[in-house]
C-alpha cells in the first residue's frame, strides 16, 4: 500500500483528489496539507511515498517545500499542479526530480493515468521496503492524534502484522522512569498480546492489538509492572488506559488514557505556573541552551497530560508572557509590536510535530531578542522592574506592581533598589517623575498645574514641594530660567505664598 500526501489550499479539491485516490487500487490517503508549512511538518512525520503538491500555496510554495526535502526523502515522488502551464515553474521544478507537471482541472482520467504510472515506477524500482520500525514509529504518531484513513489502517495492519482490528492505549508514567524501564514493561506485555510501545513525552506510551476490556488490559499491566524489576524496587507507575477502538479511532483511546492519567497524575509533579515563573526569570540571564532545554521540558508536559487543544490555549498564555517580558507589546501601547501572533500561528497548529517545528523558531527569537537587551549590569527582575516604572511611573504604581511585573516578591524587589540604586522604590519613581516634569517645563508651553497632572501627581501644590526638594527650586523658578517671562516670575510668588 502507497501512502499519498495531498497539498492544496482548496477543499474541493482536496476532497476531490482524496475520493479519486481511495478508488484506486495500492493507494492510501494518510494526509492533507492547505499550506506550506503544514506539508513540511506531514512529510517530515509520514514520509509519504507519493505528494501531489500545489504550487500557488500559503507561506512556502510548493516548489519551495520539495526544494528543502528533496535532499532527505530522496525516494518520496511529487507530481506538481498549478492553475496555468509556465515555463519558469516547469524549469525551477526539473532539477527537483518532480515526476509529473499537471494543469488544472484534472480530469478523472488524467489522474488515475499518474496514479498508474507511479505505482508502476514503485514496482520498478530497486528500493528497500520500509522497516517494520519506521512503520510502527509513524503509526503510533499518526493514530493516537487523529482519524486514520481506512487505507492506512489496512496498510498497518499488513506491515506490522496486527492481530485485530480493535486496540487500545495505554499510558504509562514508573516513578522509576527511564527508557530501559518501559522497554522491559512493553517485552512483559507482549508475551501475551501484540504490543507496539514508544517513548512519547517522557512518558511510555503502549498499544496493545487485541480486543481487550479496560479491566482485562488493567490487569495486564498491573502484572507486567509487578514482573518488572525496576532496579530491585517496588514497581509503581502512574497509568492511564483508554478503551478499545477499531484503528482508525485510536485517537479516542488515546485520549480517554490520557484524561485518566490526569486524575491518577502524581501530586508532587512540579506545577506549571511555577516552572513558567523561572523561565520568564531567566530569560535573558541564563545560558540559551539551558533555557531552550527547560523550555522544552515544560512544553512537553503540558502537551502530555491534556489533549492538545487545550495544551495549545496554555502555550499561547505561555508565548504572550514571554513576549511581553521581551517586547513590552502587551503591557504598553509604546511598546515594540510582538514579532507574531502568538494565539492566531498557535491554535492553527495540527499537531506536535507542527508545533515543536513551530517552537524552536520562535522560542530561539525571544531568547536571542532577551540575550541582545540584557546589557545592565543589574539582576534581571530589577532590570524588568524599572523598565516597567519607565512606562508606568506618571500612574499610581505601587511596589506590589512593579513586583508583579518582575516576577519576584515585593520584599525583594526592594531590597535590590537599595543595594543597586542606594534608593528606595518611592525615592526612584520620584526621580522618573521629576524627569519628566523638567522635559516638560522646557520643551512645552503647558502650566504647573498640567505638567504636575501630566507626572502623576494631583495635588499641584504638592508636586512644588516635590520639585523643590529635589531640584532646589521650585518649578516655576525653574521654568522661569528655560521660559522667561514676567508671569512665572508672578506664579513664583503664588506658590511661595
């Protein structure tokens, strides 16, 4: 069975080329791509045998997408379809190797014409078949995700010898962890049914081919785990399992192992907001690949204890932290616009492969833009701090806000003004006011009373004694230096009266 890959941006003629597929013999749809990105992300993680590729496609075109695996998949064929024959696109598309060049509309029989002609190429051809390994890793990534196409189940059944039609997932999580550990589970379990197992976000995941009540394959697993000797400890394990469904609703098993292990999931597991927390502290600070790794860390047991939709709404509250923390885009309307749209590229991700092609590029921007502006020789929480009175300082801020924008406590926060800055929080933000209110008095015709309202204050008699004590002067005097002009001489007199 030939696994195709169709690309195209409109859904008639996905659903076209997917119907005319199916009714082929040796042919089987295991996707569909509407843009650029999302082809790379499925070719990457299917490995389809044949890709019919649209040119005209959002983000990279089509031709782009085989120019960057060509290289890696050298055996995989791509027939190219385009709204209008040109030269240029058939020239760019020749040292790519592409099989076949069709115009659209497609007919019925054009199509099943180039569906002949590649499978009688595959039959042709000297290629080593697939490797029951590389099948069983696409399989095991493939169904627990989404709906498999009747073609491909079939073509798994075949390939990896499975016994029934119906299986279930199982979840498993030894406190004991490590690879050798689920390993030894998975060789436990198979001596009595057919057993597939992977490593999949730190955790173990199993299918086991067999129409199995949950309580039977509970059962089983208990008794893998009490044969298995994690190191001469008693093995115990969190564990998720799902019910039984034919292939191509495993996804269902999946989740229902997955929402399980939530609820059994181990309590003393870190928290999310704490972990968030020390990464926005150490952006900037600390070593990229440290961070890239903690990063990593993180997202994977988000995406590993709740179903991705979910995982993604809480990705994209993680990425808007981040970029306000480098880019102040969401805190003030001055700030730097963010470098995406975090929400909008998040949520239209697919599935992991997607998102973590997706997460490196984006994460690596922020570390580097946080790596470029860390540049003060300050802690970073003070660094963050002050960056936040800057903008915020003419508002009522209080200690407690600036805190929060730091991510640290109020105390400690105000323990590194005094160390740092040899002044307190108030003192500082006196000084950012009083700033501002002498580039007002000479850049601007505004009175006291508004520069004083503009700074912060509300009291304008206030704001006089506040100048005074720090400039020396009041403020009428000193716009009297820069201004001139017998009337702030006399509004001198008012204030001083």
């Amino acid at each position: 069975m030939y696994r195709v890959l169709i690309v195209d941006d409109e859904e008639p003629v996905l659903e076209s080329y997917a119907y005319m597929v199916r009714g082929a013999a040796d042919f089987a749809v295991i996707g569909k791509a509407r843009s650029g990105y999302e082809a790379l992300a499925l070719i990457h993680e299917q490995k389809p045998d044949l890709v019919f590729m649209d040119i005209n496609i959002p983000g990279m075109d089509g031709l782009e997408v085989i120019a960057d695996v060509h290289g890696k998949f050298p055996g995989m064929i791509f027939i190219l379809s385009t709204a209008y024959e040109r030269f240029d696109l058939a020239q760019r598309a020749i040292p790519l190797g592409v099989f076949a060049y069709l115009v659209k509309p497609i007919s019925k029989k054009t199509f099943r014409s180039s569906l002949d002609r590649v499978r009688e190429y595959l039959e042709g051809r000297a290629l080593e078949g697939e490797s029951a390994d590389d099948a069983e890793e696409r399989f095991l990534g493939t169904a627990i995700h989404s709906v498999l196409e009747e073609g491909a189940w079939a073509y798994y059944r075949q390939r990896l010898s499975l016994p029934s039609d119906k299986g279930l997932i199982c979840i498993l999580e030894p406190e004991d962890s490590g690879e050798a550990a689920y390993r030894e589970i998975a060789e436990r379990l198979s001596r009595r049914h057919r057993c597939l197992f992977r490593m999949h976000l730190n955790r173990g995941l199993f299918f086991i081919s067999a129409d199995l009540r949950r309580e039977e394959a509970e059962a089983a697993v208990t008794a893998a785990l009490a044969g298995c000797a994690l190191r001469g400890r008693n093995p115990r394990a969190v564990c998720g399992i799902g019910g039984c469904y034919r292939g191509p609703d495993l996804y269902r098993s999946y989740g229902e192992a997955l929402e399980e292990l939530r609820k059994r999931e181990n309590p003393l597991r870190e928290q999310e907001r704490e972990r968030i927390i020390a990464l926005r502290r150490r952006m900037g600070a600390a070593d990229p690949e440290d961070l890239k790794k903690a990063f990593t860390a993180l997202w994977r047991d988000i995406c590993a204890l709740q179903d991705f939709t979910l995982a993604k709404a809480k990705l994209v509250s993680l990425f808007v932290l981040l970029i306000d923390d480098c880019y102040a885009s969401y805190r003030s309307p001055t700030g730097e616009p963010p470098p995406f749209a975090a929400a909008e590229e998040i949520m239209a991700l697919e599935d992991l492969r997607a998102w973590e092609i997706w997460s490196v590029h984006a994460f690596d921007g922020l570390v580097r833009r946080a790596a470029r502006d860390r540049s003060s020789p300050v802690p970073l929480p003070l660094d963050k701090a002050v960056k936040y009175i800057d903008e915020h300082c003419t508002e009522g801020i209080q200690l407690i806000d600036a805190a929060a924008a730091a991510a640290v406590s109020p105390a400690y926060l105000s323990r590194l003004f005094s160390e740092h800055f040899k002044i307190g929080f108030i003192d500082y933000i006196t000084e950012r006011r009083i700033e501002r209110a002498e580039k007002l008095i000479r850049e601007s015709l505004m009175n006291m009373k508004e520069i004083a309202f503009a700074v912060g204050y509300q009291d304008p008699n206030y704001f006089s004694k506040i100048f005074k004590k720090v400039m020396g002067m009041l403020p009428t005097r000193y716009a009297a230096e820069f201004r001139g002009g017998a009337e702030y001489a006399q509004e001198e007199e008012l204030w001083e009266a």
